[in-house]
C-alpha cells in the first residue's frame, strides 16, 4: 500500500518514515488506507483520509481486544481505516505504533491510561503570568512532557500584562533546565518571532496547561484567524473561561499542525518514572556525585544534594517538590501492582496491561501547591 504521493495526508504529516512502518504492519483484514485522527469526542472521532474529512468509530474486533483505553484512537495517531461506500464515514482496524505521546491517569481511582496527544514533535506548556503562574506546576508539568517524547517548550502567556517577564522567564528556566522559555503575547505580538522556528510544514505541536491560560486565543493568534472560540478573564482570579471541550488538531497556513486540548484542572501522571528524572535533571545529576550511591539525602556524609541546598545553589522549594513527586511515584506505583495483583486473582486482564511497571501521580490543583 503506497500513499506517500497523496496530498491530503502528506499535509497532515505522512512521510516515507511513517510509510515504512506502515509497510511493517500486518496486513489489516480489509481494503484500508492510513489517516489521520484529527478530532475525537466520546464515542466517535474524525480522521483526515485520502478522500478527505470522514466521520469515524473502531470496529466490534478492535474493541473487543483493546485492553485498556490507551489502545484506542487518540488525537494525531495515524489509523488504519476502511472507507464505507457511498458515505463520508470510516471504520478504524487499527492504530499504527505511536512515537510519542502525552500520558495521563484518569480521574478518580481507576489505574487508566488517557492518550492527550499522540505522535508530537513539540509539546508547549502554557501558562500565563498571572495568578496562575506557579513553578512547581510548571516542574509537574515538565514531567508528563519528558516522559511523552516530545520536545517540550514552556511558553507564557499574557506577558504584555508583566513588567517582571523576563525575570518569571528566569525562573522557569531554572526550574525546567535545557528547556526553551518564550514570553509571548497574543495582544502585541511578543514572542511570536521566535515561535516561528517550531511552526514548520507537517510538524506537529500540541498546545496543554491549565484552564483559563489562552490556548485557544494562542492558537488563533499561530494561524492568524479565527479558529476556537475564546472568552475574557474573570475578574475575581484573572483566569480565562473555559471554551475547548475536546481535542482537535488544525493545520495551520504554515503548514504546521497544533492541537488544542482542553484545559486540565489537575494533572495525574502515567508511568512518568523517567520523566521524573528527567524534569530533575539537575538533582540527579547532583545525586550522582554524593559519596554513598544509595544516599537518601537526609543527612548522609558526602551527600551532594544537601551540599547544594545549604550552599544555595539548589532551591529548597524545587528540592521538596522533587521529594514528594518521588513518593506519589511510589505510592501509587504500589497502587498498580495491588490492582493488578486482584484481577490477576480473579483471572481477568488487568486494564493497565502493558508495562511492568506504570507510575501514576496525580498533579494538584493550585490550591495544593506551596
């Protein structure tokens, strides 16, 4: 199956790269071609196909394996689907192997996987230099993002608002080292110069953070139209309101493509165990040089980690953050196993099949942070 010469869903990111993988694949029962999920709501989504825009849904086969959620279509996975005659609609076999994607636990109890994203270049982390700036938010964030693959990108909004940007910019870089930090404005255009770089043709970016930050008026201001609706801030805690209700991927004049998602009030994390170590690289790399390799930081001889916070060079708030992020990694890694343990018992498939190991931890909302 060779549709590497198609236009439609070379715009939308099918490359030879993804043509060998597909070629890879096991040959799916019926006549099928790869598109694009570019939208999906409860029970159903939209893909882009050869032929154009299609309304889809997995067939009775697919959900009947899926063994937990994260096997369905997400948002920027490429599909295997076959076209119903006579109609703009599809029916999905098949997910191709992801590259990357952006994780999360549901809400609630359950141990579940929630694909946000799938198959992203860059993730930009949003927030905005108002009451909703908090940097151990950002460092939460900064863990979902390692751990998804994709390169991440902390960008701050309402920046025209702040005399004092480039000093929240320092911060942020601090708390989220080797990573870009733009201060952008969608009022007067701040940033979006440097923006540029990432906005290239078949790329694609998705856009998360908290509710009320401005993705979707920095998703309009990136394509230079109209294309989700946006509301003022409230006054009493300068928060925008609410507006994405599902996630969407748009390709932009620019060839770019960008996901919006609906704004999270907390964040649970899924099996982040690396990118937690990877959003404190820093410390690790501290860690490493303590005299005992089991030091646990709490008053060891040699402990390199203590040396830095009494010095100063490491920050005491970013070191706790560190610490407790480490046990809910624990705890509810415990959580998992005992879960899985149970259904083991009673002889079902655990819902979290797949890795040995899922570490979910769940981010707070703003209340809950120091």
């Amino acid at each position: 199956m060779n549709v590497t010469s198609n236009d439609q869903l070379t715009a939308y990111g099918w490359n030879e790269e993804w043509q060998q993988t597909l070629a890879a694949q096991e040959k799916p029962p019926r006549e099928c071609s790869p598109a694009r999920v570019v939208a999906q709501f409860s029970h159903s989504y939209n893909i882009m196909t050869p032929s154009g825009i299609h309304s889809a849904a997995v067939t009775g086969k697919f959900e009947f394996l899926a063994a937990k959620r994260g096997d369905y279509p997400a948002v920027g996975d490429w599909v295997l689907a076959e076209p119903l005659p006579g109609e703009n609609r599809s029916v999905i076999h098949a997910v191709l192997p992801r590259r990357s994607a952006m994780v999360r636990k549901v809400a609630g109890a359950v141990i579940e996987d929630q694909i946000v994203g799938a198959n992203l270049d860059y993730l930009f982390i949003v927030t905005a230099l108002n009451q909703d700036f908090n940097l151990r938010k950002i460092e939460r964030y900064m863990i979902a993002a390692w751990e998804s693959g994709a390169s991440p990108v902390v960008l701050l909004t309402k920046s025209d608002l702040c005399p004092e940007r480039d000093d929240f910019a320092a911060q942020v870089e601090d708390a989220a080292p080797g990573v870009p930090v733009h201060c952008v404005s969608a009022l007067t255009g701040l940033g979006k110069e440097a923006l540029e770089a990432y906005m290239r043709p078949g790329v694609t970016i998705a856009v998360t953070g908290s509710s009320g930050v401005g993705k979707s008026t920095l998703l309009n201001w990136l394509a230079g139209h109209s294309l989700q609706l946006t509301q003022g801030i409230r006054e009493d805690d300068a928060r925008g309101r609410h507006t994405t209700t599902h996630r969407e991927l748009f390709l932009l004049d620019n060839g770019a493509l960008v996901m919006d998602t609906p704004g999270m009030r907390e964040l649970q994390l899924w099996d982040a165990q690396e990118g937690w170590q990877q959003a404190f690289s820093d410390i690790e790399q501290l860690a490493e040089s303590c005299r005992f390799r089991d030091c646990r930081h709490e008053g060891e001889a040699g402990c390199a980690v203590l040396e830095a916070l009494n010095s100063g060079e490491l920050d005491a708030k970013r070191f706790a953050n560190y610490r407790k992020t480490e046990k809910e990694l624990a705890h509810l890694a415990r959580k998992e196993r005992s879960s899985a343990a149970k259904a083991g018992s009673k002889g079902k498939r655990p819902r979290s099949a797949g890795k040995a190991e899922r570490r979910p931890i769940k981010l707070l909302d703003d209340m809950d942070y120091e």
